[in-house]
C-alpha cells in the first residue's frame, strides 16, 4: 500500500510539475542558441555548444543533451537522451526562430538589406573607423587584458568583446579570437533595453504613453482587475501578474520562449497576485508583453521590423543587427537581438546623450531620467538597472568603482552596456561568463580601471 501512495503521489507530482516542458525548455535553449550563434554570428558550432552545456541548469543535463545542425537547410534540431526535441531554423537576414508549435511559423518577407539602405545619413557620427581600434594608453590596454584574461580556477570569463566610447569616439576596444568589429553577438536580455527605446519612440510619436493603460484585449473585461495595468507597469515589471522569472525551466518565463510560438500568449493569460505598481519581480514575459503592444501599435510584424530600421538602428548608425521574431510574427523583446559590440555601443550612446542623436531629439526630454530611476525598492530601473537607488545591489557595483549616476543594460552570461553620464563614456562588455553574477567583478573592474586611465 506505502509503495502504491508513493507511486501515486510522483505520479501526481509529475502531472503538475511536468518535468517534460523543462527539459523541452533545455532541448529549446540549445536549439535556439546553437542556431543564432552559428548562422548569425558565424561561430563555430561545437565550441557554442560546448560553452552552452556549461551553464547553470543545463550543466546538469549535458550528458545527455546532444544536437544536429543542417547548415543545408539551416535547422538545428536538439534532445535530451535522444528523446524531447527542439528544433530551431534560420531565416536569412532574420536569425532564427523556435519551431515550436505544430502550425507553420510566420516568416518576415521584408527586404532586409533594403532596410538596412538608410534613406538619410545617420544622426550619429561614425565612432571608428574599419580598424580595430588599439588602446593608446598603458592603462587602458592593462584594463582590457584584465577583462579578457581567465581565472585559475572556473567558472571562465569567456570575454568575447569590449568597446570603450568616449566623447562619441571608440577610445579602446578588443575581440576575442575570431570574432571582430561586424561580429553581430547575441544580447539576450539587453534586448529588453531595446524594448524601451522602441516605445520611447512610439511614445515620442504620440503612440502611446507610459501611463496609458495597456491594450490588451484579454484585460479589457469590466470586472477584470488587470485592466489596471499600465505600460510604465509592464516597463518596470509590477504589474503584479503571476509572471516571477526564476530560470529553473518550470517558470512560464523560461517556457514562454520555447513552447510556445506566441511568445506573448501564455503571458497575458497569467492571473494577479498583486495590485499594480505595489509589488516588482524580473519577468521576461511582461517585455513580451510590450513587444506585442509594439507590433500592434505599428501595424504587424513587417511594419514592426520597418519601424526598428527607420527610427532606431539607421539614425544610430547601427548596420550589423538582427532581431528575431517569435513563430507569431511578434519581435522576440525579451532576450533575442543580437548586435556588434560597436552596434551595442551606439546604442547606448542614445542614452548617454539624453535621448538626442546629432542635433535631434529622439526620446522625450524625461525618458532617460524615467528609465534609469529605481523601481519602487529595487536597483532595477525601467528596461535598465541602475546604481541610482539604495539597494545594496547598486551599492555594492558603487563600491566597486561604477559611478552612482551610471545604468546599464544587462544580458545572461554578462552581456552588459554600462552608460557612464559623468564620464561622457559608454563601456561594452560581451562574452559568455557562467559565474552567476554575470561576472559582476569583472565588470567593476574593467569600468573603474577605464575610468582611472581616462582621467
């Protein structure tokens, strides 16, 4: 009888918890990544994945994880023990999108290099020029080889690149072996912060407004509390939705990204636990959320891609970027662009100047304040984290040397955009770090030793 309960009650467990779905997520994330990083990025396929199963969560499964890539057809196809597969395919000019339903994925059918053709000149001054540009100073060349160096014991930094900006010019910069100043690499959740220049646009243009509820068919109901929920909410990620990221592969974050082929579905599905504005936890899903408040606002998926193009990337001088787009034709917002470091550079350098390229103004004269400052108690700003709060986090970065005034886009594996407002500076770090900090120390490090060396 003691076994037949125990038997029932795994059963029960396995039913609720669905251990399948996580390990699909696995399958997914391997597929996804071995695919955008060989065909987008140009990396070698082996060593992504041999730097894949080296990370938190899937360290665990690697023993049996194994994957197939079709450069032919551009499918990479994954499995756990030859079972669970996820499979990723690569659209040129587009990335790669997660095969993830049963019905055919939406395909992009722009003209991406005709995109690509700015109509006129960028805002942006060029920041360098083809070459790779060498550190001058002693200082600055000790600070990129501290940032590229290994530690003696793991987990490895894996630096892959690092760009230096100061007063609009590339002052230093570095790549890894095979990687080089065109090297569009994968952002994963600074993406986010690109979420936020898009709706800071569309709110420049009068589209919409951080305050203004969201439009959300699901939440329009008259008795439906979630009609409450306004963009600044999704922004800041307190809306109170049961949507808490905790990357373990049974949240609806981590499953959102490859069960699904609308990404955005699940998660407007998802009941509160707390009245909006009152209660903050990281969420990839309500970035999702945003990038579907983006597609509508614009018109649809091509019109989405026509809008990044024109009023984004082109004005900044941004040419090696692509953004992946889920199987519904949504942008994938919350983790999937990928960029050159001097691409990831010029992006923040929009934020560095206050929202103005050249002598226009791009983003509305508060957005920047509005998205550096802290979220209720937390050092988690709107889009970016940020050392303007109290929070030990941001305390802890200050008393490593990164300035109190800075705020940073952040990505998995330590992708992060440091914008430094009193330096007149932006500090690019790309690479595939696994300590679970990102290899935040490494960081501080990399900053205040640039700062030291550009007094």
């Amino acid at each position: 009888m003691i076994i037949i309960v125990i038997i029932a009650g795994l059963a029960a467990l396995a039913v609720t918890f669905r251990p399948d779905r996580a390990i699909r997520v696995a399958t997914g994330y391997v597929a996804h990544t071995v695919c955008s990083k060989t065909f987008v990025s140009g990396l070698d396929p082996q060593t992504v994945f041999a730097e894949t199963l080296d990370r938190q969560g899937i360290r665990r499964l690697r023993w049996a994880l194994r994957y197939r890539l079709d450069r032919a057809s551009g499918i990479v196809d994954a499995s756990f023990a030859g079972m669970l597969g996820s499979r990723a395919g690569f659209h040129d000019g587009f990335g790669c999108v997660t095969l993830a339903g049963s019905a055919k994925p939406y395909l992009l059918k722009s003209d991406i290099a005709a995109l690509k053709i700015p109509k006129t000149p960028p805002l942006l001054p060029e920041i360098a020029g083809a070459a790779v540009v060498e550190p001058s100073d002693a200082r600055l060349k000790a600070a990129l080889d501290h940032a590229f160096e290994e530690p003696a014991e793991p987990p490895l930094r894996r630096t892959k690149a690092v760009v230096v900006v100061q007063d609009g010019k590339v002052i230093a910069e570095r790549y890894a072996v095979g990687i080089g100043v065109d090297t569009p690499l994968l952002g994963f959740s600074m993406t986010k912060s690109v979420v936020n220049a898009l709706i800071g646009l569309l709110t420049q243009q009068g589209l919409v407004t951080p305050s203004m509820t969201a439009p959300i068919a699901e939440w329009r109901g008259a008795d439906d509390p979630r009609r409450e929920i306004e963009i600044e909410h999704l922004m800041r990620m307190t809306t109170g939705l049961t949507l808490d990221e905790t990357n373990s592969g049974f949240d609806l974050s981590s499953q959102m990204l490859y069960l699904y082929d609308d990404m955005a579905a699940p998660a407007v599905q998802a009941p509160l636990i707390a009245k909006p504005g009152t209660r903050w936890a990281y969420s990839s899903p309500t970035t999702q959320i945003l990038a579907r408040i983006i597609r509508d606002a614009v018109g649809g998926p091509e019109q989405t891609l026509r809008f990044a193009w024109r009023d984004l990337f082109n004005p900044l001088g941004m040419r090696n970027v692509t953004l992946e787009f889920d199987g519904s034709g949504t942008l994938q917002g919350s983790s999937s662009m990928l960029a050159s470091a001097r691409d990831w550079a010029r992006f923040g350098l929009l934020y560095l100047q206050d929202g103005v390229v050249g002598d226009k103004r791009v983003l509305h004269e508060d957005w920047v304040d509005l998205s550096a400052s802290a979220t209720l108690d937390t050092d988690y700003g709107a889009g970016f984290w940020t050392n303007r709060s109290e929070h030990p986090n941001a305390k802890g970065r200050i008393a490593m040397g990164i300035p109190r005034d800075a705020f940073f886009a952040s990505g998995d594996l330590g992708q992060r955009i440091v914008i430094l407002p009193t330096q007149r500076m932006v500090v690019v770090r790309l690479g595939d770090s696994v300590d679970p900090t990102g290899d935040i120390r490494g960081l501080g490090r990399l900053v205040s030793e640039v700062i030291a060396a550009t007094k």
